[in-house]
C-alpha cells in the first residue's frame, strides 16, 4: 500500500529535482535573453539608443559578471596550467579565446574527458549519448552546476563544423570559452554501435536516417511495414491516442495485443540502427495527430 | 528603473524556471508544447512584471499563470512566441527516454488520467508540485477551504477508481497531508 501522493508522485513524467541546473543551461538562457529583448523591440524607445544598447548587452553577460572577473587571471596562463592537452580519448587545445575539445574515442569512459578538461583547468564533463545519424554531432542539452551560469561559455558540435562524421578529421568536439569557471556537462549525441539503442528522438524519413525516401505518414501498416522490411528494418507498432486539442500520448502497458495491417501509421521513429517505431492509430483521422496536421515536408 | 525591473525578473526566472519547466513537462504530452507553456508563461511574466508578486508567491503566481497558458494551449489558442531551438533541445532529452517508463503505470496511471480534470490538477499540484492548500488556493485563484472541500472530494474519486481497479489504497493517506 502506497500513499495517494505518491502514487500521483510517480506518474510524473520528471520531478523537479530531476531538473536541477537547467535554469542555467543553455534552453533557460536563450529563452530569457529572447523574451527580454523581444519585449524591448516593442518597447516605445523613452531613453537614448546608446543607453537601450548598453543594457541589452548587458543582459547577456551580466549574470556572468562575477565568473569573468575571476576568470582570466586563474585560467589562461596560469602557473601549472597546460595551453593544450591530450589522452587517448580527447584532445584539447587553445584557439584564440575558445578552447576547443575533440574526442578521440567517443566510446571512451567519460572521466577519460574530464580527465582532459581538467589538466587545462576547466571543470567540464561530456556526456556521449548514442543516436541516430542525424543526432550526431547534436547538443542534446547542456547543464550544469553552481552559483554562476555553467552553461554560459559552453558549446558542442562537429569539428571543423558542418563535417561528415567518419570522413577523415571530423570528430565531435565541445567549445569552452577562455576563462570558463563554471561547473557544466555538455550532453552531445555520438555514433550508435551496432545494435545499440539510440537516446534521441529522430524521425526515420529524415535525410539520413534508415526509412529516408519512404513516406510512411498516413499509409497502412501493412505497407510501411513490408516496404521497411525491404530495406532490412524492423518495425514495433505503438497505438498512440490523440489528445484533445492537438498532441498525442501513448500508453506501453496497454497496447492491443494485435494491429490490423489496415490500421493507418502517422510517423516512424528510428529506434535502433535496424528497427523503427511506427506510431499508429486504428482509424484514419483527420489531421496527423503526432503534427497537429500534415508531416512537414523537411522531414520526409 | 528598466534595470530595475530586468535584474528582478532575472532573479525570479533564476529561482523558478526549473519548476515551471518541470510543471509544463509533467502535463504537456510532447516537448514542443511545454517549450510553448514554458515561453509563454515567462513572456507574460516579464510583460506584468510590475504585478509579478514577490518571493515564493511569484512561482505561485507563475503556476496559476502556466495552468492559463496550458489550458489555452489545449484550445488551441496559444501564442506561439520566445521560443529558441535551445530552449527545444533542452527539453527534448526529457521526453528522449521516458516514455515507456513514466508516462504510464498500468492501472494507477489510467485511473488518474480517467479522472475530472480538475480532480487530477488539484492531485498533481500537492504530489507533482508539492503544493500545500493555501498554495493551491493561490495558484487557482480560490479559497483555501474551497481547497480543502475540492480536494477531499478528488481524493475519494481518486481512491474509488483506484478500488475498483484492483488497486489496495492506504486509508489513513487519503486523508492526504495535513498542513
């Protein structure tokens, strides 16, 4: 017997606690930096531009100032400290006022990272999630900890940028800017090993991913299923029910036990290098219930 | 004056963004639209920020603000603003891996999602928000013994659905917490 609050407790989808340091990160910065300037651009202009200016700059970095005034002292060339650094699992060196980390193995354990990060004096961690192709290379979030902003300074990618990852010299890299004394984590997406589940959320019509050049999207069961089984991909059914008011939600412990072959797909969701979810409802409806109206096209 | 007010609403989004976001996570059934309650709610904060109230009451203010927003949203008459790909990315992790683990649990889940919706906000504002019933009246704008009265009641409904699924309820903890 459990009490009531913590059986509704358990039904959340995320505690709060779970959601410590992201006021910091990366989404929570963006978003109050645009709400505040947004609102600025509709603001009658009572004060002299040079004045507005100087205090939208200032938003940016303002609750960065105390970090920044410790910071470069401590970091740049200080006693002890290397200007560049590598393991078997990372390298890292100083270009202008960035430091930039490419990982060498990103199969590594990740305190092989810290481990890099920390001989140059940053306290940074990468966490490595595997994903579909098009997540790769991918900030998944960036988070941290402490007084000041972790997540401010910190960035994540493809080095060189825009580079085909397994092509020569393309590795994933996180930037961390000169005089960084935050505590963050850059989440990025990696590579998934054969067979290896991915973490993100992809669709699998997306350029790149393994059902590209099939529409799946209001067709039968039925057909997306033999057509993926064409190419040598699995497919896992999940009835999804459409919420009122556009969005969806889905329930794993109650599916049907059978999917008629007429019953319609709305998306597939790449799942694993072989398999997919279908996302599918057993009438046809009106409008896609994962779009809230047609699949947009970049996705197909 | 403007510096004023900005440095405040820094302060505030710093001390309850996490709870908002947690808030709209927990009830918006896909990441786009808690990014979308998520914006709105701060926008309009910042907007009002001359009525935003202060200390622990403005995250009360803001969940009655973010209920408004959500229930909005569900008619299809939200505001799309403020949102950044950031802000996407950032919540697109929280709903990468959760699916089969959270969203549902069997026959409690059912139960609770079966419930009035305003049964199930006045439940998941004391176990998802840990709100007690004077904070609930403010978040909802009502008293605290209209409180008491609404969420007694959701509790029976609650426990009753929770019986005749076959599921054992604890008595002594429907009466919920006593503060």
């Amino acid at each position: 017997m459990t009490n009531m609050n913590d059986q509704v407790g358990a039904l959340a989808r995320v505690r709060d606690e779970d959601l410590r340091g992201r006021a910091s990160g990366a989404g929570a910065r963006t978003l109050l930096e645009s709400i505040v300037e947004a609102e600025h651009v509709h603001e009658p202009a009572v004060r002299p531009r040079r004045v507005r200016r100087f205090v939208m700059a200032g938003v940016a970095v303002s609750t960065l100032a105390a970090a920044a005034v410790i910071g470069p002292g401590l970091l740049t060339d200080g006693p002890g400290l290397a200007t560049s650094y590598a393991n078997a699992a990372m390298e890292i060196e100083r270009r202008g006022d960035q430091w930039v980390a490419k990982v060498k193995d990103p199969y590594a354990d990740h305190a092989r990272y810290a481990e890099a990060f920390k001989a140059v004096g940053l306290d940074v961690g990468l966490t490595l999630l595997p994903s579909s192709p098009t997540g790769v290379g991918k900030v998944v979030r960036i988070g941290g900890s402490g007084a000041t902003t972790p997540g401010k300074g910190l960035g994540g990618g493809l080095e060189p940028e825009g580079c085909q990852m397994g092509t020569t010299g393309c590795a994933l890299a996180v930037t961390v800017d000169v005089g960084y004394t935050g505590k963050g984590v850059v989440y990025l997406g990696r590579t998934a090993q054969p067979g290896e589940r991915y973490d993100n959320w992809a669709p699998a019509t997306r350029e790149g991913e393994a059902l590209h050049g099939l529409k799946v999207d209001e067709r039968t069961v039925g057909e997306v299923r033999k057509e993926a089984a064409e190419r040598g991909i699995r497919s896992v059914v999940t009835v999804i029910d459409p919420n009122e008011g556009g969005g969806y939600g889905y329930h794993p412990d109650k599916q049907p036990d059978s999917v008629g072959d007429d019953w319609i797909v709305w998306e597939a969701q790449a799942l694993s290098a072989d398999e997919v979810r279908l996302l599918v409802t057993k009438e046809r409806l009106d409008k896609n219930p994962v779009y809230d109206g047609p699949k947009p096209a970049d996705l197909g | 004056m403007d510096e004023r007010r900005r440095s405040r609403f820094e302060a505030v989004y710093a001390d309850t963004y996490e709870q908002i976001l947690g808030y709209a996570v927990r009830r918006c059934a896909s990441p786009d639209d808690a990014a979308d309650v998520v914006a709105e709610t701060f926008a309009i904060a910042w907007r009002r920020i001359d009525r935003l109230p202060g200390g622990d009451e403005a995250r009360l203010w803001l969940y009655g603000v973010a209920r408004n927003v959500l229930a909005n949203h569900r008619r299809g008459t939200a505001r799309h603003q403020a949102r950044t790909v950031e802000l996407d990315l950032d919540l697109a992790d929280l709903y990468a891996t959760t699916p089969d683990a959270s969203v549902e649990r069997g026959v409690i889940a059912t139960a609770f999602r079966d419930l009035p919706a305003d049964d199930r906000e006045l439940l998941a504002l004391v176990g998802w928000e840990g709100l007690e019933r004077g904070e609930i009246a403010a978040v909802l704008g009502c008293s605290r013994n209209a409180v008491r009265i609404r969420l007694h009641r959701a509790r029976k409904r609650f426990a009753r659905a929770l019986e005749a699924a076959g599921v054992q309820v604890d008595r002594v903890a429907l009466a919920g917490r006593q503060r």
